[in-house]
C-alpha cells in the first residue's frame, strides 16, 4: 500500500516537472537560437534609443557650404544631449571635419581600421562607434559617430552553426538529465512526506475497523482535519462499544428477570391447574372461583409482558402507525388519574390532578398517549413509598405540556442516564414491582413517534420530575 501511493505521487510530480521543464528549455533554446542567428552584434542601451537608426538619420544634419563639410547647430545640440560625437571622413578615410572628437581618436583610417573599429569599438576613447555615408553633388562622404561606453556597448559573437547546434543538443540532454534526476529525488521525497501521513491514516482506519478503538493522534499539519475526524471517530466507537457491552449486559440481565417473572406466574398457573384437575380433591364452588382468579391474574400478568415485548419491538422498528385524532389532552390525562385512584391496590395514593384549560387540543393517538401517561404515574406509584405525593399538571404554551412531579425517593444519578434504555431496571425497584422493564422506553418511543419530547430531572431524597411535550 505504501509502496503505490509513493509511486503514484512520483509521476504525478515527475509529470509536472516534466512539463515545466520543457516549457522553459523551449522557451530558452528559441531565445538562444532567435539571437544567435539574428544577430550579429547585441547592442545595450539604457533608453528606448537605437544608435544605428540615429546614425542613419543624422545625415540630415550635415550640410556643405563652399565645398566645407559640417554639421548644423541643431545636429550639434543633439550630439551634445546624447553625449555623442561626430567625424566625418573623405573617400581616402581621412578626416574633413569633426565635432566632441575624444583627443586620441585617428585622423585618418585605412578600410581594415575602420571595420575594426566599428567591430571592436574604440577602446582609446572608450567610445563605441556608428558608421553612415551621406553624398554631396557626387562626391561621397562617410561619418562615424561615436558613444562614451557608460551608455552604450556593442558585443560581437561569432560561431559556428553547426556546431552550435551540437552544443545545444548535448546541452538539452545533460539538462533533462539532471533534471530528471532533481524531479525523482525531490518527487521521492515529496511524496514520502505525503504520503507517509496517508498510510499512517489508512492504517489508523484498519484499527478502528478491527475494533480497536483507543486511537489518539496529534492534529497537526496539512492533514490536521483527517487526524481530527479520526480522533473523534474513535471516541464515538469507543463510547458506542462501552455502550453496547452495558446494553448487552443490561439486556441479559433483564431476560433473566423476564424469564423469572414468567416463570413464577407460570409455575403457579401450572400448579392450581393440577390441583384443579385432580380427582383427590373435592373442591368447593367459592375455592374454584379463588384458583381460577389467581390463574386469570397470572396469565393477564404474562399477557401484559407479552404486549410489552410486542410494542416496544414495533416502535423501535417504527413499524407501528399512528391513529391520529383532534382531541382535548385534558378529560384523557384526567380519566388516566380517576382510573388508578378506582383503583383498590391504588386507590389511597396521593395524587393531584389540574388544567390551566378545560380545553386543550392536539393531534395524537389516544391510546398510545393514555399508556404513556398510566406508564409514568405507575412508575411514580411502584418506585416510592405509599405516601408519596404526586402532582399532575397540563399546561398550553406553544405546545402542550404534561408534568408528573412526585416527592418521593428521586433516582440515582447513574439510572437516570439508563432511564429511557430497554431492558433497563433502576436501583430502586421495589419488590412490589414485577414490570418488563420496558415501561420507560415505550414511553420515550411513544412520545418520540407523535414528534415530541421527555426530560426527566430526578434528585435523591426530592423526588422526581417529568415532562412530556406534544
């Protein structure tokens, strides 16, 4: 895995290089070549100023008067601002008139000196010249002008084209040489520097994927926010682990206690069934009716286990669907309260029921909001002491509030974190309480699949506050 990454981080920097490379040896082979067989001598000026056109030009500016060659006074102001000077020659190259001449430059000229010059400069004067011709009425005139080198200088260059053309092949092949040698050593250790982190990461992803989930790395560098996405990610794995191992256990935990509390009612349905069914007993009408009681109160106990199993699969699958209908929450709550305190096992307990309306309505499935209600109060009821006071209010704000509020024993901080699991039984279960464990949680998913909410607070030796919004 390391190993391709590395190699296709390689070409891809390899290619780039590649490319700049032949982008600039194009570029300055076509400068090189352009000026090699362009010209034969470079020219630096510091202005926009071409000293050949200028010489050509100035022919304008001589003039001849009764057979004496000079210059004009606007040619010679111009000399004088282009720090220039002037010598003009006759057919034998040999001085007639000049003007600004440096002291050491020759009178006279043979055609070998004159080439020379112009080719070479004057390095006496340390002027580099221009040569030009003007004729007057017949009779040919040749004119140098001269430059200080401070402003201009002239650079000849002679080669052979051929071999010039050799060079710059042998020159392009050690240049992609070498840099094709630079491109995989900077391209290696580019892409180790990249792609060191990566395999680092991917390795990080195989760990988590094999359940290790105790990954901290440091969030540096360009993949800082990959490190922090991991890091993060293993921390919800590892919480949702922990999780998953307490809901194992609270769930094996709550099998064993459903299993049990079948099993009882069970094994006394089983029992009075026997005793029921034998002959060595004679039975009087009023015993029948006892026996049989117990075995119906068995088996709706065992009945209501199994209702509980099967609702609370169905709204964990949300497979279940709502009954929804326009009704006044206030009349249902109430009738919950007057049917506990009817009640007889229920019927001395301390509840009080008000309204802020008499009327207040919403759209919700009656039977399912009568059970969470009935679920609630009873859990305040089996969880407390018989002289517990509990209080239930209703309340319409922007949306409709339902509070059961008890002083009783509160909940412990660590239950009240499980409260809403399935399968879940808190510390405080008495011994008169024989639920699923269920009673919470179908509550919450209740509640939940009509879009509202619970929040519970609880503290010890208190009591207990619950809201449900609609």
């Amino acid at each position: 895995m390391n190993l391709k990454i590395t190699i296709r981080f390689i070409i891809t920097v390899v290619l780039i290089t590649m490319i700049v490379i032949f982008i600039n040896l194009s570029l300055g082979f076509f400068i090189i070549l352009n000026r090699s067989t362009n010209n034969t001598s470079i020219v630096n000026e510091v202005n926009d100023f071409s000293p050949e056109d200028f010489t050509n030009e100035f022919d304008k500016y001589l003039i001849e008067d009764n057979g004496n060659i000079h210059i004009h006074k606007d040619g010679e102001k111009i000399l004088e601002k282009k720090e220039a000077w002037i010598q003009i020659l006759d057919n034998n190259g040999t001085e007639v008139y000049n003007y600004r001449k440096p002291p050491k430059v020759n009178e006279h000229y043979t055609p070998v000196e004159l080439v020379h010059a112009y080719k070479y400069s004057l390095e006496d004067s340390m002027s580099t010249i221009f040569i030009s011709e003007k004729d007057f009425d017949g009779r040919n005139y040749s004119y140098i002008i001269g430059f200080p080198f401070k402003r201009i200088r002239r650079n000849v260059i002679s080669y052979d084209v051929d071999k010039l053309a050799n060079n710059i092949k042998k020159g392009i092949y050690i240049i992609l040489i070498i840099d094709i040698f630079i491109s995989l050593l900077f391209g290696y250790l580019f892409s180790r520097r990249l792609t060191k982190p990566l395999v680092s990461i991917i390795n990080d992803i195989k760990t988590l994927s094999e359940g290790e989930y105790n990954l901290q790395r440091e969030e540096i560098g360009i993949y800082k926010q990959i490190y922090k996405t991991i890091n993060n990610l293993s921390s919800k794995l590892r919480s949702n682990e922990e999780e998953r191992k307490n809901l194992d256990k609270m769930r094996e935990e709550w099998i064993s206690n459903i299993s049990h509390d079948i099993k009882t009612p069970l094994a006394s349905i089983k029992g009075y069934a026997e005793v029921l069914s034998s002959e060595e007993y004679d039975f009087t009408k009023v015993e029948m009716e006892e026996y049989a009681k117990i075995i119906e109160d068995k088996s709706d106990y065992i009945r209501e286990l199994i209702d509980d199993l099967n609702l609370s699969t169905r709204l964990k699958s949300k497979a279940i669907t709502l009954n929804l209908k326009r009704i006044n929450i206030v009349p249902l709550v109430r009738g919950v309260v007057i049917d506990i305190l009817n009640d007889s096992k229920t019927s001395n307990m301390d509840i009080k029921f008000s309204a802020t309306r008499e009327v207040i309505e919403t759209d919700v499935d009656e039977i399912l909001i009568k059970r969470v209600v009935t679920n609630l109060l009873y859990n305040a009821i089996v969880h407390n002491d018989e002289n517990v006071g509990i209080e239930v209010k209703i309340e319409k704000k922007d949306k409709v509030h339902i509070l059961i509020k008890d002083n009783g024993k509160g909940i412990k901080e660590e239950d009240l974190k499980n409260i809403f699991e399935r399968y879940y039984r808190g510390t405080n279960t008495g011994t008169k309480h024989k639920g699923s464990g269920l009673g919470m949680a179908i509550a919450n998913d209740i509640v939940k699949a009509h879009d509202g909410s619970i929040n519970i607070k609880s503290q010890l030796g208190v009591g207990t506050e619950i809201e449900i919004i609609l």
